[in-house]
C-alpha cells in the first residue's frame, strides 16, 4: 500500500503551461475556488517515468487554509506502509548527498536544473542539465518534480514570496 485508501476525493491536475510564480498561484487558488466545502480533495500532479506518481493533499494536517501535503508514492513510507510526505529537510538531505557525490561540475549541471524549476521552467526543461550524470539516491525526476511543487506550496503559503526563497537559500548553502 502507498496511497491510503480514505475518503479524499481523486483529481489530476496539469500546470505543465504555466510559466509565472503568479499564474501558478492564481490557478492553484481558483482550482480551491471549486471545490465543494468539506471536501478532501488528493491530486495526482505529476507521473513519474517509473510510474509513480507525485501527489498532492488539501486541507492540509494543520488546516492552513490555501495550503497543500506534497507526497511522492513508495518514497518515504511509514510503518504501516502509507506514503509519507517528504520535508524539505529530506530535499536538502538528498541534494547534499548529490553534491558529496558528483564533481563540481556535475553539481553545477544539477543546480542549473534545480534554478531552472526554481524559474518556473518546465520538468522537460531542467532535465537537460542532468542527463548522464551518474544517478545517487533518488532520481533527478523525482527530485526536480518534488521541488517544483514544494516551490508551488510556498508560493501559496507565504505571499509575500519569501517561501520560495528560503527553501532555495537552503538548497544553495548545502555544503
């Protein structure tokens, strides 16, 4: 088991167009816009080349409003076998052991991927800049995929735009 079997109601959603930190925000909001009131609503955002898929929650554990739960089937797991959402301590983690692993100059090929998402660029986009680099850990899909929307939710939760910000000032400190 990895997606838990409840109630939420299941939805795809694409923002494979959008191309503006605004009109992302814009869309999530007026996709929320729609929805029924009381309802638990899982969207299935991206699809991995193994299959898997990138999901996404509302209304989150804490019930912040506007606010979203990032998970990624099969990659975090808890006991019972349930997905469980990946912290952006788990993305700093990952990407520090890339940067252990790789040259500098593959680490750079990775951060011109990660800048790219960052920019709101497409996954097709970033992806160019870490084909052939030796894979460590989780693959550059699922990472590049995880950030993208882990950049979405910040941008959601502090309007102010700091949320992306700080998320990409950690990533770029990773020693």
């Amino acid at each position: 088991m990895t997606v838990r079997s409840d109630d939420h109601i299941e939805k795809f959603l694409d923002v494979d167009g959008i191309r503006s930190r605004e009109e992302l925000r814009k869309f999530m909001l007026c996709t929320y816009a729609v929805e029924d009131c009381g309802v638990k609503v899982r969207y299935y955002v991206e699809t991995l080349s193994n299959g898997k898929r990138i999901y996404v929650e509302r209304p989150t554990f804490l019930n912040k409003g506007c606010d979203f739960v990032l998970f990624a089937e099969d990659v975090i797991v808890y006991h019972n076998g349930n997905d469980k959402a990946p912290s952006h301590n788990d993305i700093i983690e990952e990407l520090a052991e890339k940067k252990r692993a790789l040259t500098s100059e593959q680490y750079a090929s990775l951060s011109q991927a990660i800048d790219r998402i960052y920019n709101v660029a497409s996954y097709e986009d970033a992806a160019q800049f870490v084909k052939g680099l030796p894979e460590v850990g989780w693959s550059y899909e699922l990472v590049l995929k995880l950030l993208r929307w882990l950049f979405i939710e910040q941008d959601i939760t502090y309007w102010a735009g700091t949320g992306r910000e700080m998320l990409m000032i950690a990533i770029q400190n990773i020693e």
